[in-house]
C-alpha cells in the first residue's frame, strides 16, 4: 500500500496537475477534498468536516478565489486551519500554493495582507535552485511569513516561498498549465485582469511559452519538499 497525500481543494477551478503527478509517481495515492461545491460559489461559508491530518503521510493544500482573512469563508478557514496545526504538530508534511501558503501562513503565527503589487502571469523568483526561476502567478493577497520560517524565494512583489519545519508554503503557481489558466481567464478572471492593467491575451501566451518546462520542474519542487522539507526535524 502507498503512502497517502491528502489534496485539499477549494473550488472547482483549482488543479493540482502536475504537483500532484509527481506525488503520484513518487508511490503516493492521492484522495482529495473539495471545500466549496460550484453551487455554493457564490455563498462559500459552507460547513465541511475536515479529515484527521494524522491519517496522511502529506497534505497539499490547493489555491483558492477567496482571501483567507474574508468573513465569508470563515467557516471552513478555521476547521482548516486547525488541520494545519494538528499536522505540524504530529509532523505531517504540508506543500501549500498559493492560497494555500498563506493559510500556512496565518495558521503558524505569520499573516495575509492586499498585496500592493498583485501578480498575474509569468514572474521571476530568486531562491533556493528548487524555487528560482519564471512561475505563474495569479493572487491578489501575499502572506507575511512567521517569524520563525525561513524565507527561500521572493521577489520584488512579495516573498514567494517559506519553510517552516515540516511545511513549505508557495506564493506562485507551480502546479498550471495555460489550458488552467485559461479556466480561470474564461471564468471572470479576464475582467480581473483587465481591471489589474494586464492583457488577458498576452497573459495567456506568455503562461503558454511555459507549458514544456511545467512537468520537469514541478516534479523537481516535489522532489525537493519530500526529500529535504517534509524530513526537516519536527
């Protein structure tokens, strides 16, 4: 039997690709958990009962259209943030992206603030060699890491990386491809970006000059998490 990873996504737009690949080739059986059902899009505070963290070898924790600090998600951002202390506390391994780094974030001592510089599209990161290079953003909030993490990548914008024991946090998005980003262009995000000041076409085809490098350096990212973070002392 493999070891388990528990994939928790938020809405349906959100994929873990080809993270949740390279979990799955490294003997992973994935089970995943949706939090909001498309029907509850537009009122979110929906009630879910989250599973042990405990029953898990590692938890990938997906991004997310809402902030974390919204009143309307309130409900399930605490049960979820409970998840995420009782898995560092029985060591538990957690990667989070995006929305998902900053609930690591606020559930270890750090914050999510509006980012004065919100990122959508392709953007450099300079860090350790698993984190540096050209990742796809797509987030209007950053996290303010804990003060006891380790910063491993940033940039201009935001710190776009930490770790924290057993826990890395992403703020961009290593898991999509251009046809994900399209879902979410196609899904009101082109009114967003315009409204940001971003070409929703240029957008795209920048994500799409991408496309061949995301395999091979989202299995490095995963790589490196199992092999170095999620084996950090507890």
């Amino acid at each position: 039997m493999g070891k388990r990873l528990l994939v928790i996504g938020h809405d349906y737009l959100e994929t873990s690709g080809a993270i949740e690949g390279r979990f799955a080739e490294r003997g992973y059986d994935v089970e995943g958990l949706r939090v909001v059902p498309s029907d509850r899009f537009d009122d979110p505070g929906v009630d879910v009962e989250f599973p042990d963290p405990r029953e898990y070898d590692a938890v990938l924790v997906l991004g997310a259209r809402w902030s974390a600090y919204s009143d309307a998600v309130a409900s399930w951002v605490k049960p979820e943030t409970e998840l995420l202390q009782a898995a560092d506390e029985a060591g538990v391994p957690v990667f989070g992206i995006c929305f998902g780094g900053q609930m690591l974030a606020q559930a270890h001592g750090g914050q999510v603030v509006p980012s004065p510089v919100p990122e959508v599209g392709p953007s450099v990161v300079t860090g350790v060699p698993a984190v540096s290079g050209v990742w796809t953003q797509w987030h209007y909030d950053r996290f303010v890491p804990p003060a006891d993490a380790t910063v491993v990548g940033a940039n201009a914008a935001a710190p776009q990386a930490f770790v924290l024991r057993r826990n890395l946090a992403v703020q961009f998005h290593p898991e999509v491809d251009a046809a994900n980003v399209q879902g979410w262009l196609d899904d009101g995000g082109t009114e967003d970006a315009r409204g940001h000041g971003f070409d929703p076409e240029v957008l795209i085809e920048h994500v799409r000059s991408l496309d061949g490098e995301v395999p091979a350096r989202a299995a490095a990212l995963v790589d490196w998490f199992l092999d170095e973070v999620a084996e950090a002392p507890r």
